[in-house]
C-alpha cells in the first residue's frame, strides 16, 4: 500500500517533469521525425493544456456520477422497478452514439468550445456508473436487507447505512472506470475547440505534424494510467473484507 | 399479546394461508410448525408487517399492527431468521447496537446493553465485541443475531427457523440457551420450524400449519395426543408420534416411590423417551431418578402414560 503510493507518486513527478522537458526536447523530436521543421510543440504550456484537460474531464466524471448514482439508486428501489427498463435504455442509448457524434449533433446548439465536450463526456460516463451502482446494491445479500427491514431501519437508513456501504466496492471500481473513460475521451474534444491535452494532436492532423500528435497522445494516456492507478490504490483497501 | 384474527394472504392464484385465527398469550413461547410452504413463515410475518394480511388482522397488545408505523412497530419486536443476516461491514458490537442505536440510546448505556446480551447469549463480550461477522461461525453469528434482536429489550421475539442451518449440537445447545433466556425474561415468542423435535423441546404451545390453514392448536401434549387429526398425525410422522409424545412428559411426574436395585440412573429432568431410550439400552424394565428421595419408573408407567 505505502510502496505503491510512493511508486505513483514517482510516476506523477516523472510526468510533469515530462511535461516541462517537452517543449525543450526538439533534439529528441526530430530525432523521432526528421521530416517535420518545428517538432515541439510550444504554441501553449503543455501545464495549461493538462489543467483545462483535467478540469473538464473531473468535471464531466462528477457531473457523470451525480446523474448516473442517483439513477442507479432509483432504478433499484421497489417503487423504481418498473422504470428500470426506461433507465436503462436510455444510458445504454447514451453510451452508444460515439463521444464524436455527439460534439458533432451538439455543435450547432452549444457553439465550439469546452461545453459540447462537456456534453459528451457526461453522456458516456453515466451509463457505467448507472451499471455499477445497480450491480453494486444488487450484490448486497437480500438475508441482509431482509435483516435490515425487520430490525426496523427506514427506507433511507436501509440505503445509506447498508445497502450504499456494502455496495461501495463497486460502486468505487465504476467510479474508476468512469474516470478513466473520461480522461481519456476528453482529448475528441478537441475536435470542437475544447482546449486539452488533445489540442496538439488536432493541430498535428490538420498541419502534417505527426510529432504533436504523438505527443498529444502520449500525454493523454500517460494521465489517463496516472489516475486509474491513483483511483485503483483509493478503492483498494475498502475492497477487501 | 399476539393475536390473529381470520387472517389470509393471497399471492396472485396462490393461497398462502387461510383464514387463521388464533393467539399466543404473553410470555409464551409458541412454536408454528408445519412443512415448507405451509404458510407458517408468512403467518410471521405479518406480525412486524413485513407482510401485510390480504384479510384479517393481525393484533398486538391488543392494537391492530395495521395501524402502526411499521419502522416503530419493528423496532419495538425482535426479529430472528435462519440466515440471521448480520451486517459484514459492522462488527459484533455495532451489529447488536442496531436497534438502540436507531432508538437514540446514549453512547454508554448502548455499550453497556451490548456487553450484557453478549455475556447472556453465550458471548464474552471482550473476546467478540470488535469481531467481524465473517469470522465467526454459524453457531456463533446466530447468538449475536439473537442477541441484536433483544438488545432493545422487546417484549415480541419473532424467530422463523432461527436453528434450522446449524449442526444438531450446536442447534441443541442454541436450544438449550434459548429454553434459559425465555425462562429469565418472560418474553413471547413466536418461533417457526419445520422440525417436531426441536418444537418439542421449546415450546409451550405449538400451531401445526398445513396448506396455509391452522390445523391444530395447543399445549404440545394436547397437540401430539391420540385425539390429533389423521392429517396432522401423517405430517408430525404417525410412527414416531408416540415417540414425541414421551418427549414431552417428564419421566418424574410418573415416578413411583422407592429404590429400584440395580436400575439405570436417569438424570435429572430426563423425558419418558429418555427412561424408555435408558431401558432398552440396559434391557431392564425399570429406571432410578436421580434426586433425594428414592424413586423409580417402571416401563409399565410408560406404557399407560396419557
């Protein structure tokens, strides 16, 4: 536990000394692509880009989370039976119109920028916290919500001093997956003028500069890894018994 | 205490029970026994309304259960099942505090409830009270399970087959716990098994269910005697009734005065099976009690026993 919080924390230092030695590393660059005349790219701190990248990624996760939990509760409740169907079609609906598609229909409606992204991500990070969440309460052994009920706890202590607790192991792993699933997708929202750590591979595309896109890309998944591991080391312990 | 009034429970085409009335009177230990899907467990049920009756009524202390919040109602009965469902992320202690907890019980007066129960039921309460439930074994789970459903001192004890998936010594001595608790505490319980000996050894009463209708009703010897329906003597087991019904009479209510040389001891509180069981192993026709005055049961006291 110890070692491999120390071990993350190396592997974040290593990235944002990456980060800073990106744009002074031309050598290394053109070394990997002679062809390309300016291959680091330096038009914006790659700190900015990887700030704005987190902040609508986290925000899209946590926008995500409080649309797709408060549903999964609903959609396990005896009254929310019989939306459960309904729910499920919907997230499903969401999560299968690729991020792209939806910054593309979102465009005309919401302008370029941060908020079609934000759309899109939402979308599609709700659908495995939903699941997550319903897999979750639904784990929990009905001897124990039978126990529950019978020893008198109200409906909402049922929920949040039993069935929530237990159901955390999954909930939290759903959380990961989310998380991870957004930061990575948050790069397509580049397409629309979001600016991320996806900026640099669009400008390569469009310029011929496969140098940017490479980094762009390595960048873009090296965080992504970051915060599943961070992610996976906060759900770790609580997971066993 | 508990009373049923002509109380039925459909599902759908199925009758659960039917038309059931009857009472269990305060302090008694009822036991509902009947096969699976007798209705017995439902017939429960509908005491802390976890079920509610399709007809009839279900009184409490004289008040229809209807008419109580059901959160109130059932923080106020205990409640045992064979699962015994203890909370995996509580440990014991917090797991027996559940319903004080909810009733608003002080912090100290919480500890010290949790320390008695445990201790009562068989529990040292320094070894168990920080435990996980996944470390203890069925025996063990089911007595912090009976001591979470007293630990707001209920006066109702609801137990539906509380013993049923714990091996028979564990089973006897729960028994045995049980016998001693309610015999402290004066509660009325109302438990369900399938299992005739161990209503035999119970209760004071015993409800026979069969096909969701109350079959027979009473003391258990009124219950098991000759007089019982065919249809409830087919289901307790025609050919060991008689057996059961030695089970219940006490072999020093039969003694007769004076040594009986060379006979078996029968110890203390031993049942008229137990004196038969005694003979047939030594093949004597006599058994000696133990206790002061010198008394003794010949076999032909068990043969004209009622």
């Amino acid at each position: 536990m110890k070692k491999a919080a120390l071990w993350l924390a190396l592997g974040a230092v290593a990235f944002l000394a990456a980060l800073w030695a990106a744009p002074q590393a031309e050598g290394l660059w053109s070394a990997l692509f002679p062809e390309v005349s300016r291959p680091a790219y330096v038009q914006e701190s790659w700190f900015v880009l990887l700030g704005s990248h987190l902040a609508l990624s986290l925000g899209a996760a946590l926008l995500a989370a409080m649309l797709g939990i408060p549903a999964g509760i609903a959609a396990t409740r005896s009254s929310g039976r019989a939306l459960r169907p309904v729910v499920d079609a919907a997230f499903t609906l969401a999560q299968s119109v690729p991020p792209v598609a939806v910054i593309a229909l979102a465009l005309p409606l919401l302008g370029f920028g941060a908020a079609p992204t934000l759309l899109a991500l939402v979308l599609y990070g709700a659908l495995p916290l939903l699941r997550a969440t319903v897999t979750g309460i639904e784990s929990v052994p009905a001897q124990i919500t039978e126990a529950a009920r019978g020893l008198g706890l109200s409906p909402w202590q049922r929920l949040t001093r039993v069935e929530l607790p237990l159901a955390r192991p999954v909930l939290l792993a759903g959380l990961r997956v989310a998380v991870t699933l957004s930061v990575a997708t948050t790069a397509v929202g580049a397409v629309a003028g979001a600016r991320c750590l996806g900026t640099p591979i669009i400008i390569g595309l469009t310029n011929a500069n496969p140098s940017y896109v490479l980094q762009g890309a390595l960048f873009t998944a090296w965080l992504a890894l970051l915060l599943d591991r961070a992610l996976s080391l906060l759900a770790g312990p609580q997971s066993s018994p | 205490m508990i009373r049923f009034e002509d109380v039925s429970q459909r599902y759908g085409e199925v009758q659960a029970v039917r038309g059931v009335t009857f009472g269990v009177p305060s302090g008694v230990l009822c036991v509902l026994l009947g096969e699976s899907g007798s209705g017995k467990s439902t017939l429960l049920r509908m005491v802390n309304r976890l079920i509610e009756p399709s007809g009839g009524r279900v009184l409490l202390q004289g008040q229809d259960v209807a008419g109580i919040d059901p959160q109130i109602l059932r923080r106020g009965i205990g409640y045992v099942i064979q699962s015994v469902g203890l909370f995996p992320h509580r440990s014991v202690a917090e797991n027996v505090a559940t319903v004080p907890r909810l009733l608003g019980w002080d912090a100290a007066r919480i500890a010290a409830r949790v320390d008695k129960l445990l201790a009562m039921v068989g529990l040292e309460p320094g070894e168990y009270r920080a435990r996980r439930p996944a470390t203890l074994s069925g025996g063990q789970a089911q007595r912090v399970g009976l001591a979470r459903a007293l630990a707001a001192d209920p006066p109702v004890l609801l137990m539906d087959e509380p013993f049923s998936a714990l091996d028979p010594a564990t089973r006897r001595g729960l028994q045995a716990e049980l016998r001693r608790i309610h015999a402290n505490m004066g509660k009325t319980i109302l438990l369900v098994t399938h299992d005739v000996e161990e209503a035999l050894a119970l209760a004071d009463r015993i409800a026979v269910m069969e096909a969701g209708r109350l079959v027979a009703e009473g003391p258990p010897l009124a219950v098991l005697g000759w007089e019982t329906p065919a249809s409830v003597r087919r289901m307790l087991g025609a050919e060991t009734l008689a057996f059961h019904r030695l089970s219940a009479l006490r072999a020093e209510d039969f003694a007769l005065p004076g040594f009986a040389p060379g006979a078996p001891l029968l110890a203390a509180g031993g049942t008229m099976r137990d004196a038969l069981l005694l003979m047939l192993t030594h093949g004597t026709d006599r058994a000696a009690l133990a206790g002061e005055a010198a008394r003794h049961l010949p076999l032909s006291a068990i043969l004209a026993a009622p």
